[in-house]
C-alpha cells in the first residue's frame, strides 16, 4: 500500500525532530488516598466506640483529637447507635478528616455479640459515609503488626506504641488508641503499592 507525497513529508519532518528521553514505564499516577492528609481511626464498638483523628506530618502525626464514646450498661442499644452517631457528627464536623480507616470485620463465636458489633459498626460507618469521606478497613492483626511488630499484640502493647509513635503525654484509652493504631497503619500504607492493602468499603 503507498502513501501520497503529503504523508511521506509529514513522517520525514517527524523522523526529523530531537527525542527527548523519557522512562521506559510510564509511572503509574499515586494512589487516591495519597492526598489525605487528615485521617480518622475508627474502633466501633456498642458501649465504647473509639475514635482517633492524626494529621499527616514530619517528623511526628499531629494528634488532632482522641477519645471513646461511651455508652453505660443500662442504656437501651437504640440510645447507645443514636450516640455513636451523634458524636461522631460533631467530631467530623469539627476536624474535617479526608479519610476514614476503620478495623476490619473479625469471627466472633458469639452470634448475639456479633449482631451488636455489627449494630455499632453500621451505625458509625452510615454517619461517615454521610460526611462524604471515603472508608477503608484494615485487618485488626495487619494493623498491630504494623505497629507493634506482631500481629497477636495485646491492647495495653499496642497502646504503648501509639503513645511513642506520636510522642503523647499520657497513654491513650484502650479503645481511642486502637483507632489511632488504625490511623497510624493506613498512613504507612499511603504511598506504598500493595497487593494487600487498605480494602475500600
């Protein structure tokens, strides 16, 4: 098959033109939750849902704001959700996180406890989503493994490092330093390309 004298010009002036050097892979554009900068831990639970919110910084995360929501014994569960919620709207109103990391679904033997975890964690999650930010789940052992170092670490471990990891005065609560565990572990994720990493939910 020819080509006209116009076409044979045209290639000619191309083969003409300087190259310039470029990668031999094109690099893949960074992944969307590279530019969170503001990330809320979420540990959900019916009577001590806890929360940790961790600005990304060098060389040390800002703590923005910590804390569990608390739910006595003898509240009824549909006062414990409508406090979850609560609280949790004035605390995404008032940091304004870009992303939230909450743990990850576990097995329980229990079928009545696992209908109220999962009570807690839709009520949490509905009232994220509402904000608009965008949620992902970390296993509980990937998360201390990527704090402690070993993915059967007890609480008050876990506590210990969150607490030297952001150089805090005092030892956060069990169930706020969970959810900073979270923050920290998807933040040290952010950058990284992954087979496994935070599951989108």
């Amino acid at each position: 098959m020819g080509i006209t004298p116009q076409q044979y010009n045209q290639l000619k002036d191309r083969l003409k033109r300087p190259r310039q050097a470029g990668p031999v892979f094109e690099q893949s554009p960074p992944l969307s939750r590279s530019k969170h900068s503001v990330l809320l831990g979420l540990d959900p639970s019916l009577r001590g849902t806890g929360f940790g919110i961790i600005r990304l910084m060098k060389p040390v995360h800002e703590v923005l704001g910590q804390g569990t929501i608390s739910c006595p014994a003898g509240w009824q569960r549909s006062r414990c959700l409508l406090q979850i919620s609560t609280t949790l709207r004035d605390v995404l109103k008032q940091h304004k996180p870009d992303v939230c990391v909450v743990e990850g679904l576990f097995f329980a033997q229990n079928l009545q406890t696992a209908l109220i975890m999962g009570e807690a964690r839709g009520a949490a999650l509905a009232t994220v989503a509402e904000a608009g930010l965008e949620i992902y789940e970390l296993a509980p052992r990937k998360v201390k493994q990527a704090i402690v170092g070993y993915g059967a670490a007890q609480k008050l471990a876990v506590a210990k490092m969150v607490q030297r990891m952001l150089r805090l005065t005092e030892t956060p609560t069990p169930d706020a330093a969970d959810a900073l565990a979270l923050a920290l572990a998807y933040a040290q994720e952010q950058g990284r390309y992954s087979l496994a990493g935070p599951k989108p939910i």
